[in-house]
C-alpha cells in the first residue's frame, strides 16, 4: 500500500522549464528530482511502471467525462467468482466481448441525432466529443469556447483558412430517465448530441468509440478528416485544421499523441487494471491517447471493420488505435500538437498546440480568452515544440512519474 501511494498521488502540479530564465538551475534540480526520484523506486524494487499513459493514469483520477466503476466489484472480495483473477466490473471472464452484440452494424441504434447534412454540405473535418450523460456543464463550456458557432463561422469564411468544421458531441444512454429526458431537452435546444443505444459508463467507452465509428461512416462518409476528442479536452480547431491541411495525402491518417510500449496494469485496484482474459500479451501495441486523436475516412471505415472482428478491450484507446489499427495494418503516428498532459495556461504554449488535457469549464473559458488575443507576439521560443515536451509531471513528492513515455518516443517514433 505504501508503495502504491508514492506512484499514485492524489494530485499533482506542472512545472514548465522556462527557455529563457532559470534555465539551467530549472533543469539541474529537475535531473537532480529525477535521480533521486529513480533511485527511490529502485530501492523499493518497484519495477512495475504505470504504464497505461497517465493521461488515463492513477495520476488524475477521475476526468470529467468519465463515470468511475463501482470500486468495490474491482478488486478482491468478489468471492462468488470462481476464478482467481480479479474481473472488471461490467466485463467478467463470462461477458460476451463480441462488438457486434453492442454495435448492432445491421440496425439503427440511433436515439437521437441533429441533422448532419454531410452529402449537401460535407465537413472537411468532423469533430467527435464523447462526453457523458451528466456532464452538461462541459458541453456548455465547448459550445461557448472552442465549439461555438463564432469559431466555426470563423473558420468557415476565413480566407486563410476555408474550412468547414462540424462538431457533435456522442453519449450513451443513462439508466436514470430524468437525466436521459434532459439530453432530449438539451438536443432540441442545441441540436449538436447524437445520442446511441447503450449504457455510458465508464467501462463502455469502446462502445462509444467504435459507436463514432459506425456513425460517421454511415451518417458522414463524405467528410474527409474526423477527429475524436472528450470532453474535458481543449482543441486549438485553427491549428489542428493547419495540420491536417498540410498533409500530402489526407488518406491513411492516423494521428495523435503516440504512446510506446506501454504494458497493460496488473493491479486490480488500479482503474485501468486489464485482467489476463482481456488482453494476455506482455505490451499494447503502441497507440494514440484516447484524448484526441485524427484519422482520415478510410481510416475511420478500416478500422471500423476490424473493430468487429477484434475482441473488445475496455481501454478505448489501446483497443481502437492499437489493436483494431494493428489488425487494420494501420501505423498510429504522433504529432506533438497532441498531448494528454495538462499544459501550461500560456498563451504562446497554447498557440502552437492542438489539444490540451484536464480542461474543467472554467479554464475553458481562460483558454478561449487567451487565445483571442492575436496581439501578444511569441518568440521562436516559447513557440517550438521544446515548451511542450518540457512541461514535465510531478507528484507530490516532487518525482517524474511520465518519464517512461517521453523517453520511449525519440523523433515521433517509438525505439
Ligand atoms: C462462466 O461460465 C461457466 C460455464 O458457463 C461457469 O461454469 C462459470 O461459473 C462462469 N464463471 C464465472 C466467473 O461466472
Ligand atoms: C435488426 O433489424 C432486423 C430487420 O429490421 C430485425 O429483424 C432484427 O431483429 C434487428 N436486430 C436487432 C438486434 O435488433
Ligand atoms: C435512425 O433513427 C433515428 C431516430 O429514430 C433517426 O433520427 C435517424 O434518421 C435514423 N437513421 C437512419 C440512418 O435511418
Ligand atoms: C474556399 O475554398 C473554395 C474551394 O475550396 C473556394 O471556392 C472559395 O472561394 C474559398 N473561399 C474563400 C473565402 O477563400
Ligand atoms: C436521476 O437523476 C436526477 C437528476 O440528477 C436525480 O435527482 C435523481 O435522484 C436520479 N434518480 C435516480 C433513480 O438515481
Ligand atoms: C455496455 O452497454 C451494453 C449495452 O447497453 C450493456 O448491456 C452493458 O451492460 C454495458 N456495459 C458496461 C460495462 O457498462
Ligand atoms: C496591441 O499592440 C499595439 C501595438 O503593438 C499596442 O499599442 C496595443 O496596446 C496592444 N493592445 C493590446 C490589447 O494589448
Ligand atoms: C528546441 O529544440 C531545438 C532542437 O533540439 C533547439 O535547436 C532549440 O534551441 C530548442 N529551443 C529551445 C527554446 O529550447
């Protein structure tokens, strides 16, 4: 117990290494941090290393778009099992993981949707924010900010940059009708929710997200580009469509924040355990951090297929950019737009990146209002990508604790 509690802090700061002032002093104490930091876990023979990213780590608990598993189905004490492993609460050894049980591909499972128009009037980029049930007051921030109909007419009509953007948000279906009666409400009013035909919780987000899938290839087959993001996420729409523009080929795009040879989490206590009857092998293929990632429409439709015919995995993430991408023989690339650590609140840092993690709805705003200010002028600096590599993660002890990703990414690439 002890020990988990050096690697699972219950909080956590950033700390940025400022380019231009205390530089040197800034990275010293932090090798030194470093160090004793590593020396630390050696001593207590802690070779186990939270390896599914900490975007989604013990680091952060519960993210706003997220509904937490009942603890206590998780761990020990399920004594009427009659394995020895522990089993994941809505996902037992016995649960069938066929998605086509919970896709239904043949059916429309569609409770509610806004009218897309993708064949009159085609989205260059289609923008999916899963959100859930209850966490309407993210929305609202999303709609005011990133989301909002300024932005997107902005983007639209800009000469510079031209581009049609649409964004829907995507949720399941809660057992309490009060709240389900709501999104109803809230859709007659906004007319941006797609509502789909299973429960959201937080162990069904595969579903949601091979949901998305089937959706946008039979709803929005005409966009080009679709992105998938949550709702506790900042995106920076002008720079991710500057990206996405500047590629050659927009097909075969798989594109996000690359984690490399992260190893499934054996502790059941732990809210990303994977239990040996759900994944058996000893690393993830390397894949793309559930809080944003990009791919182009064949993407979308390849692994769309082989999502039906790969066994789900309730880490979203591992199992549509890494497993079904790897059956697909799609390579996940990354991008260092992308990031799933919380970034500095800087408008220079922000202007360059493409999403930003752990957002609530008032730095939302925070974020937005910065970023209107098209005055301030960023030194190469604090522009490069080095800013965003250098916000390093600290517990409360003052270790690193992501260091075993950025270390494994040299050039974009896992080595
Ligand atoms: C799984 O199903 C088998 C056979 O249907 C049954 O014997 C076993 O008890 C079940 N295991 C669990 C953990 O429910
Ligand atoms: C899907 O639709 C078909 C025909 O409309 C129907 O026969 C079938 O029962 C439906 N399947 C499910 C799982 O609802
Ligand atoms: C599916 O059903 C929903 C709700 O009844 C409806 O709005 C939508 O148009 C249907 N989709 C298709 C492809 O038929
Ligand atoms: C946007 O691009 C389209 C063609 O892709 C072009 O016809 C149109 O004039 C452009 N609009 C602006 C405002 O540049
Ligand atoms: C359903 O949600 C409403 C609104 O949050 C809440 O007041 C009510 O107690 C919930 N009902 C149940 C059965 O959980
Ligand atoms: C996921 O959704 C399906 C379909 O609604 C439901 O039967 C199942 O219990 C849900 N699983 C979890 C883990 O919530
Ligand atoms: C914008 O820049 C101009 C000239 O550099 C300066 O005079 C003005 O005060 C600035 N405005 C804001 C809001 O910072
Ligand atoms: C960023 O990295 C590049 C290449 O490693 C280096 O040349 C440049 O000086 C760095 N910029 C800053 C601000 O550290």
């Amino acid at each position: 117990m002890d020990k988990m509690r050096l690697v699972v802090p219950s909080q956590q700061v950033y700390i940025t290494t400022n380019p231009t002032t205390n530089n040197v002093r800034g990275r010293m104490s932090f090798i030194r941090r470093l160090g004793v930091g590593c020396i630390i876990l050696a001593a207590l023979g802690l070779l186990y290393v939270p390896a599914y990213h900490s975007a989604q780590g013990p680091l952060f608990g519960i993210g706003i778009g997220e509904v937490s598993p009942p603890a206590e189905t998780l761990g020990a004490g399920s004594n009427y099992l009659d394995t020895s492993v522990a089993q994941i609460s809505g996902w037992t050894f016995n649960t069938s993981r066929n998605v086509n049980l919970y896709i239904n591909p043949e059916n429309n499972t569609t409770i509610t949707s806004p009218e897309l128009s993708c064949a009159t009037s085609p989205p260059y980029l289609l923008i999916i924010v899963c959100s859930a049930v209850g966490n309407q007051k993210a929305r609202v921030a999303i709609r005011n900010t990133w989301g909002s109909e300024q932005n997107l007419y902005y983007l639209a009509t800009s000469s510079t940059v031209n581009t049609t953007v649409k964004i829907v948000f995507l949720l399941g279906e809660s057992t309490n009708d009060t709240l389900n009666a709501a999104i109803l409400d809230e859709n007659y009013e906004y007319g941006d929710i797609i509502q789909e035909k299973f429960i959201d919780t937080y162990n069904n987000l595969t579903v949601k997200s091979v949901m998305m899938l089937k959706l946008v290839t039979t709803m929005c087959p005409q966009a080009t580009f679709l992105m998938k993001t949550d709702d506790d996420m900042y995106v920076n729409v002008p720079a991710l469509v500057k990206v996405i523009r500047s590629r050659p080929n927009s097909a075969g795009t798989l594109m996000g924040s690359l984690i490399c040879n992260a190893r499934p989490i054996s502790d059941p206590k732990n809210k990303w355990y994977t239990p040996k009857y759900m994944y058996a092998e000893k690393t993830y293929p390397n894949y793309l951090s559930g809080t944003g990632y990009v791919m182009s429409l064949d993407v979308a439709l390849k692994l769309y297929k082989a999502a039906l015919k790969t066994p789900l995995l309730h880490l979203e993430d591992v199992y549509l950019t890494g497993l079904c991408a790897k059956k697909a023989k799609l390579r996940p690339v990354n991008h260092p737009g992308f990031s799933y650590i919380p970034r500095k609140l800087d408008y220079c840092v922000l202007k360059s990146a493409i999403t930003a993690h752990k957002v609530d709805s008032s730095n939302m705003y925070e974020i937005w209002n910065k970023l209107q200010n098209t005055n301030v002028s960023c030194s190469n600096a604090a522009n490069s990508d080095n800013t965003s590599k250098s916000v390093a993660l600290l517990n409360r002890h003052g270790r690193h604790v992501n260091y075993y990703f950025t270390k494994k990414r040299v050039n974009n690439r896992c080595s």
